[in-house]
C-alpha cells in the first residue's frame, strides 16, 4: 500500500523545479521557510499516491525539471525483545554466490532512487552474506516454534 496525498504541487529548490507533496495546505509556509521559491502547492481532487499526482500535476500544467522520487520500499518489521528492527525490503532473495554485477547494478539504482548513499560491490556481498546468515537463523528458530506448536506470527 503507498503512502497517498491530499496537497501536491512544484517549488525551485537549488535551482531546480522540484515536485513536492504534502497532506497538509500549511506545507507550502514551511517550504518557503526552509528556503524554497516559487512555491505552488494545490489542493488534489481527491487522495493520490506520488505517480497520480504528477500526472494531475501534468494535466494542469505545473510540471518540474527533476523527477519525482520513487516511493520507499516497502519494510518487514519483525519485533523482539522490546525493540523493532527493519530486516528486509521487497528487494530479490539471492544467496552470497549468486551476486552479480547486474544484481549490484540493481540495487544502487534502487538506492540512489531512495537517497541512500551507494556502497561497493565487495560491501554490498558482505551485507548479502549477513542478511542470508540471518535469515536461515531467523528460519530455524521459527522451524523449532512450529514443531513445538507454538504459532509464529
């Protein structure tokens, strides 16, 4: 489920035209604050995700020079302990041999589309080899639940 907006419109930010979305009509007071011109915020006609709104956007005429950024991913929470942890992204399941450069390539685009910053390829191995340990541990643990009867989730 995407996240969805009632206010949606453009500002100069840096120089650049930029798409801005907000549920609030007082957004665009904090944009100026924050030092962004030519702000143009409007009222959506009814609540659109990001992708709906620039297309409204583009049938009213308010168009930006930088696209919109990609909606985040969405997260499985998992909670233990009295903590909560993020612990995977609907990203591809791979195992440490199976990283390519494609799948590499891949997922930096997914992250600069998010603003996160880019890692090496031997970082990037590293952290799929952690992730596969922890989720075959997270697997086996639910394995021994389910076999005792207890439920998991």
């Amino acid at each position: 489920m995407s996240k969805t907006f009632t206010f949606a419109g453009t500002c100069t930010e840096n120089g650049a035209t930029v798409y801005k979305f907000a549920n609030d009509a007082n957004r665009a007071k904090a944009l100026e604050r924050f030092g962004c011109t030519d702000v143009n915020m409007i009222a959506l006609p009814n609540a659109m995700d990001k992708e709906a709104a620039v297309a409204y956007l583009a049938q009213v005429g308010m168009t930006a020079t930088k696209p919109a950024r990609a909606a985040k991913p969405a997260t499985v929470k998992v909670k233990a302990a009295n903590t909560t942890r993020v612990v995977a992204t609907k990203a591809k399941a791979v195992t440490s041999d199976e990283v390519t450069k494609e799948a590499y390539a891949e997922a930096m685009d997914e992250r600069k589309a998010n603003g996160m910053p880019v890692v090496s390829f031997a970082q990037y191995k590293r952290d799929a080899a952690k992730a596969i340990a922890f989720f075959a541990k997270c697997d086996a643990k639910l394995a021994v639940k389910r076999e005792a009867g207890e439920t998991c989730f």
